[in-house]
C-alpha cells in the first residue's frame, strides 16, 4: 500500500468514525426528548401554575392561604425525606453485592408508606383551606387537590383512556 492509498483510507476511517459518533449523539439526544415527551404526557393536566392561581386571590386571602399551604408542606416533609431515603436505601441495597430482596421490598414499602402519609397530610391541609374560602376562590384553588403522581384525574367528559406511569 503506498503513503496516498494509506492517507485515503485513513480519511475515510475517520469521516467514518467522525459519523458514528454523530449518529450515537443524536440517538441519546433524541431519546432524551422522547423520554422527557413521554413523562410530561403522565403528569396531571394543570390549566395554571398553582403559584399564578393563588397570585390572582384577594391579597388577604392569598397570604393566608400561602401561609397555611407553607405549614402544610413543612409539616409533611419529614414523611417525603424519609420516603426519598428509604428509597435511595433500597436502590443501594439492590446495587450491593448484599442483595436482600425481602430487605428492599420492605424499604420500598416503607418508602410508599411514608409518601401515602406525605401526601394525607397535605391533602387534608388542602381541604381545610378550601373550606375556609369563598366558592369563587375555591374553585379556582381546587386545582391543588390535583394530583402530579403516577396516576392521570380526568373530568368526567374526557374520553381519552387514563393513562398510568411506566
């Protein structure tokens, strides 16, 4: 082979090799924006911004209600502290060469236990304050009791299947 046939076909190794790696970028890009799609497709339908909802409240009304959403949620973040550390707990146990399965499954259960509680509490934080507020604005506020988890609240009249989580 002589020095021009060996510089041809380094070239072309390299365009070659320079294509890959361009066509291996665009996939995980791609695939993180079907990903992120998919994901935003699973979350609760919210009409507003909850924070743009309570900013269009009565000034009174709506430092009072931040003020009692506030307590709420620091009440209720020991439960999510604990449910994320039981979890993260369980993920480093899966990974560890001590697998444990019955050990994971009852952190895992702990973990849910703990958000179920997180999430009772503010629900029934949320119901108080509706309670206290005039029709207009707990309509507008009821939008709080809608849930961000794995499971899509449809109104009655939507005929779209309820979609889950993966």
């Amino acid at each position: 082979m002589n020095a021009r046939t060996l510089k041809i076909v380094l070239a072309a190794s390299v365009a070659l090799n320079l294509f890959a790696l361009a066509a291996g970028a665009t996939l995980l890009v791609g695939r993180a924006n079907v990903e992120r799609r998919i994901e935003s497709q699973h979350r609760a339908p919210r009409s507003h911004p909850f924070m743009t909802v309570v900013e269009g409240l009565d000034p009174e009304v709506r430092d009072r209600v931040r003020a009692a959403l506030r307590a709420s949620a620091l009440t209720a973040r020991p439960d999510f502290d604990g449910m994320r550390r039981k979890r993260r707990e369980a993920i480093a146990l899966a990974r560890s060469p001590d697998f444990d399965p019955a050990r994971v499954s009852a952190l895992l259960e702990e973990s849910r236990v703990a958000e179920l509680r997180g999430r009772a509490r503010i629900e029934a934080d949320a119901v108080a304050v509706l309670q206290t507020l005039e029709p207009d604005d707990r309509v507008a506020l009821s939008e709080i009791l809608t849930r961000r988890g794995r499971f899509v609240v449809r109104e009655k009249g939507d005929r779209k299947a309820p979609r889950t989580a993966p």
